[in-house]
C-alpha cells in the first residue's frame, strides 16, 4: 500500500505520528510530503532552512520514510499563497504517486498553515480526481481552536521510542518542559491517548473520509 504523510512544516510528521510511521513502514511504501520551509519565520538566518531539510531527512530514515519531496513555500505564510498553487502542487504529487491514503496536519489549531495544508489535502485528494480511499489528520501539538477529537487510536507501545529518537533529529526544535514540543509532554501525550484506548501508548487521529 502506498501512503502519503503530509506536514506543514519539517517535524509536524514526527510529532502528529513518527511511531506510527514506524509502523506503517514495515509494510508499506511511505512517501513524506513538506509543504513549507518551517524556518524563515522563527529564524533569521536562512541556512536554517537547509538545517530543517537535513533533519527531516535523518528523522525520516529513523522512521521509515522512503521518499521526501519539499516544495518549499515561505513558512507561516501560506495564507499568503493562492490557495490554488497548494492545491496543484499537491494534486500533482498526488497524481504522480498515487497513494492509497493520506494523513494530513489537523484543522482545529490556531496555526494558519496547518488549517491550510489540511484544506488544500481535501481538494487534492477530492474523489473521482485522485486513488485515495482513505484520509485521516493526525494530532499536533499547540495551541487550540477547537479540542481535537480522535476516532482512531493507533497502538505505538513498541514504536514510541523511534519517535522519541527521531525528534532528537531536530534539535533546534526541542523546548524543556512543560513545552508542548519538549520530549516529556511527547511521551505523556502518548501516555494520555493510551489510557483513552485501553493501550499502554497511542497515537490519535481524526478519519477525514474512507471509500470501501
């Protein structure tokens, strides 16, 4: 089966669902999509923009991940971007990899880029223009919108500690605790989710849509 992660920014596939991930791949061809550059916003200098790309890569082997593809729009200003272009740069990669299912970034935070990729993920993939029959949004950690509200859990107990390992990878993105990016509240969401499911880790997502 082929599977299409696709992040807003270099680290969302890690925290929404690196062990999960993990999973997937001893199975399954996984190809990871990037949206944006996740560095210009948060750094002045632009040779982070490569230091983002080569922590990806590092986590990305960690995890699984057979293919990478960056488009490289400016972070934290896709909102600035004609919705249309996302949408054909997906629909294009979509189209030429053809993949079974697809996770995206969730709608309900308050980060613009996420809400963004999550809508431009539904118009690519819309039925009748595109293979897949299944889309889930994975958890990310930030400030909310709205609560998020899983319908899937999925069972990490033997993987949480690839996850843990390839967020190591992006070290300019790791915060102490009680940061929501720091390695403790990674473990204790996992935590949270398992007792949500009646499993010891979890990872949590939302089904988007499934065509049987």
């Amino acid at each position: 089966m082929k599977i299409l992660i696709i992040a807003a920014h270099p680290d969302d596939e890690v925290l929404g669902m690196g062990a999960t991930i993990k999973k997937l791949s001893y199975k399954n061809h996984i190809h990871l999509c990037v949206v944006s550059e996740g560095a210009t916003a948060q750094y002045k200098n632009e040779k982070m923009i490569q230091v983002r790309k080569e922590s990806c890569k590092k986590s990305s082997k960690i995890l699984g991940i057979s293919d990478i593809t960056f488009l490289d729009f400016p972070d934290m200003l896709l909102d600035s971007i004609p919705h249309l272009k996302i949408n054909r740069s997906l629909e294009e990669l979509i189209t030429r990899i053809k993949p079974d299912v697809i996770y995206t970034t969730p709608n309900n935070d308050l980060n613009k880029d996420h809400q963004i990729v999550f809508e431009s993920t539904l118009v690519a993939a819309r039925p009748l223009s595109s293979t897949v029959k299944e889309i889930l949004s994975y958890e990310l950690p930030g400030l909310k919108k709205t609560p998020f509200t899983p319908n899937v859990y999925v069972n990490i107990t033997k993987q949480i500690t690839y996850k843990i390992k390839a967020f190591k990878m992006y070290k300019s993105e790791i915060e102490p605790f009680p940061h929501s990016r720091s390695i403790k509240a990674i473990e204790n969401l996992a935590i949270q989710r398992g007792i949500e499911s009646g499993l010891h880790r979890a990872e949590s997502f939302l089904l988007v849509r499934k065509i049987e």
